[in-house]
C-alpha cells in the first residue's frame, strides 16, 4: 500500500537549483596513544582540550539480549585528549558517588555545553543498583575547566559534578539544545530492561513523542531545574537516535534547529525522511522535502553564510537507506552503513537543498560520534560555524573522534556484529576551496519510500492506493 500526503492548498515543488558552497572535504585520519576507541559519548571542549564521557568501548550492540550491551564494555574512564598536542589523560569514575558513577558510563546520554558547563540528561547502560539495564532519571552538570584540572593533576574528580533526579529526564537517544534561556531536550525514549530485535519481553520502550523544555539553575552548590513544558506530538515527535542542527533562519536572524531524520516512523519500521524546524515559538514539520542520504546520528558540522542567509549541514557517513550509486538514488532496506559524505543547503527562503560529495568517507565509519570543530572558529552562532571566516584555500575546521566502525554494510541484519568495533581513529576534516565539490541537488520534492507516515492535521488529508 502506498500512502501519500497530499495538501488542499497545493504545494509547488521546490526549486532545486545548486546553492553554492565552493569546498571539498579532506579526511586526515591519525592515531593518539592511550585512546583506544569509543562510541556515543558526550563530549566538552574548552581550548584543544576534549573530555570524552561515557560511551561504549565495543562495537554495535549484538540481537541476542543476553550479549546486548555488556557491562564490562561500559567506558568508565573520562578522557582528556589534546586534539593539538597528541597527548592523553584519564581518570576513572569509580570514586563517584553510585548513582552518578552508573550514570556517567552510560550509552546515547543527551548532552549540551553551555559555556564551561556540560549539562548530561538520561543515559542507558546496564545500573548494579537497578539490576537490569535502565535509562537513568538524572540531570548532570560538569565544570568543564575544573574537572580538566583536576585530571591534569591526577586529584580528585568529585567535586565537579552536581547531579539531581527526575523521571522527565530519563530519556536516551534524544538531543539537548538550548534556545535563549530554555533547554529543549527533543525527542528520544525510555528504555528498560535488555534489548531485544523481536520485541519479546525483555524490556519495555517509551518513546517520548515531545519536546521537553525547562531551565536550570547552576549557581553556586546547587542544580535546580524549573518551567517545565512540553510540546507532544506521537506522530511527529517519535523519532530518536537523529542529528539536531542549529540554525539561524533568516530574515530575522533567529537562533533554532533542525530534526534531521531519525527512527522509527510509527507505523513502519523505517526512518523519517522529512526534517521538522524548531524555533521559540513552537516546530514545524516540512513535508514538502525529503533528505535521503543521512538518517541516524553521525557526524556532523554546520555552517552560516551570513551574505546570502544560508545555511549549510555537512554529515560524515554514517547510517542511511539511501545512497547514490552511478548517479542514481538506490535504497537498502536494511539501513546500512553507508561512506556518504553529504550537504544539507536551507537557503533564506526556506528552501531546503541535499547534495552528495565525490568524496566519500575512507571506511564505514562516523556513526554514533561527533564532529569537534577546532577551538579557535569563529561562530556565528552556538557550534554554526561562521563561513565567511574561513578565508584560507585549506583550512582544518575540526575532528572526527571514535565512532562506530563497520567491515561491512549490514553487521546487525546479517547477525555479524562482531565485525563492528569502536574506532581508535581521529580524522582532521579539512575544507579546500574548489569550484567542483558535489554532483546536482537530489530532488527532495519527491518521496521514493513506499510508506510514509501518515500525517492528520486540519488543512490534510490522506488518500491510499
């Protein structure tokens, strides 16, 4: 059955032609002694100075519940890693206090930093306190400078942290962001128990469908939350594992984000192609375009041509349904890792644009990590780098740290995970300037997925054949 939105007032097609962005991307990759790989991490920077916490040291999660998320795979070490001078430092979590010590060694935490703060919500990993694996109900704050100190001098960590519970942030999978003086902790969901691909009962699974917004108080000794609100929508919002990207839409210059892609649709086990613009006022599903070639969390750098009100999204490999083969769109239902290195173009009228680069991601790799722009960038807003800084013919923008690393395309539908790991690699991603970078825009006005997710709203309606 193919289902189609259709709009009583029309919409026309978009129009498709190229946005420029005259830059090529070059892969560097290189190896620092005493970081043996990681993946799903939450990450802060201050200088060339990176904390990596949490995260996972193997690869992508086995079907067999029993196999599913180890323990002992669980990263408890923080790592501080000098993207500059190649060196790196650790410190274990174990003298933590228990309930930040099983938090901190969690898997897809939600996470944001907000100047020298980094702000940790929810988390899944398996907790000795809950016997059975949990998404944990704790909003976490780091000082950043402080706790780089306190490594650097081999002392206690302890006092770096502030922690407090609530069920509204136990969510995994999900992205954190911050809009003024609001956080905004975008979809994701709650998972208890093991995991298991056949639905048997070995956990339950709560997607979130909302947007949750509320504030923080991080002054002095203390960490309050308050103004919680929430913005639910079970059709919409019932993604996770997704890329939030931050924006400035223009005429206004406003500051927001972007939900690109995610899993699952509701009513089909595939990921959602259409992305949903997130400003102060509320979200917006954009239904009249569809992005093809990037669907789960990867690598990912945004940009802002301030002259021409555009905004530009690289993404890094990763997971996707879609590739380009011999200039063609070819869909694997499997959702495979892919080499794919893409842009994401919305240009001052709101159009969006989705281009392919020639060049492609060295091996299977950037899913499940993090794209670390160098320390000195010059922003033009939080992590949207501003484009018209860079000024050189090369230019290093940042870092590909860890991730996922696949041999093959399918591990996890093949039952191979074990050929999957996480990766020891960093890749400096340089930007060359060059007039050729990308073949011609994908026509994103057209959905090449037999089962969208139906969409009721008033002004719509559905028509199936």
């Amino acid at each position: 059955m193919k289902i189609l939105t259709y709009f009583l007032l029309f919409l026309a097609f978009q129009s498709f032609s190229q946005v420029s962005f005259d830059y090529d991307v070059q892969l560097k990759p290189r190896t620092i002694s005493g970081f043996d790989g990681l993946h799903s991490y939450a990450y802060a920077q201050k200088g060339s100075k990176l904390l990596l916490i949490g995260g996972r040291l193997d690869g992508i999660h086995p079907r067999q519940p029993f196999n599913s998320f180890p323990q002992k795979k669980n990263n408890t070490d923080i790592y501080l890693i000098d993207l500059e001078l190649n060196t790196v430092k650790t410190a274990t979590i174990n003298e933590l206090p228990t309930a930040l010590k099983e938090q901190l060694q969690a898997t897809n935490f939600n996470f944001y930093q907000d100047e020298d703060t980094l702000y940790i919500t929810g988390g899944y990993a398996y907790s000795e306190t809950a016997q059975d694996h949990t998404t944990f109900p704790y909003l976490t704050s780091v000082s950043v400078s402080k706790l780089i100190q306190s490594i650097e001098n081999q002392e206690s960590i302890a006092s770096n942290f502030k922690q407090v519970k609530n069920d509204f942030f136990a969510v995994t999978g999900a992205q954190l962001g911050k809009i003024g003086n609001t956080f905004y902790l975008v979809g994701g969901h709650r998972f208890e128990g093991r995991y298991n691909p056949q639905d048997r009962p070995t956990f339950v699974q709560t997607y979130v469908n909302s947007i949750r917004k509320f504030t923080i108080n991080n002054a002095d000794n203390q960490l309050s939350y308050a103004n919680f609100e929430e913005w639910t929508d079970e059709f919409q919002l019932h993604r996770r594992d997704y890329n939030l990207i931050p924006q400035i839409y223009a005429p206004t210059n406003e500051f927001g984000y972007i939900i690109s892609s995610g899993v699952f649709q509701k009513n089909a086990d595939k990921p959602y192609l259409y992305p949903i613009e997130i400003k102060a006022s509320g979200y917006e599903p954009k239904m009249n375009f569809y992005q093809y070639l990037s669907n789960y969390h990867s690598a990912h750098a945004s940009f802002y041509d301030a002259k021409n009100q555009v905004n530009h999204t690289l993404f890094f490999g990763g997971i996707s349904q879609y590739t380009i083969e011999n200039g063609n769109l070819k869909s694997d239902e499997e959702v495979p890792f892919v080499k794919t290195i893409s842009r994401l173009t919305r240009d001052a009228k709101g159009n969006y644009s989705e281009y392919a680069f020639a060049t492609k991601m060295p091996e299977f790799v950037g899913s499940s990590t993090e794209f670390i722009p160098v320390h000195n960038s010059t922003f033009a807003a939080h992590s949207i780098v501003d484009l018209s800084s860079i000024e050189n013919d090369s230019n290093l923008i940042g870092y590909i740290v860890g991730g996922l690393h696949s041999t093959t395309p399918n591990p996890f539908s093949n039952d191979v995970t074990d050929l999957t790991s996480s990766s020891n690699l960093i890749y400096e991603v340089w930007l060359n300037k060059t007039k050729s970078t990308v073949s011609k825009p994908i026509d994103g006005s057209t959905s090449f997925d037999a089962k969208m997710l139906p969409y009721i709203k008033k002004g719509q309606y559905l028509i199936e054949f």
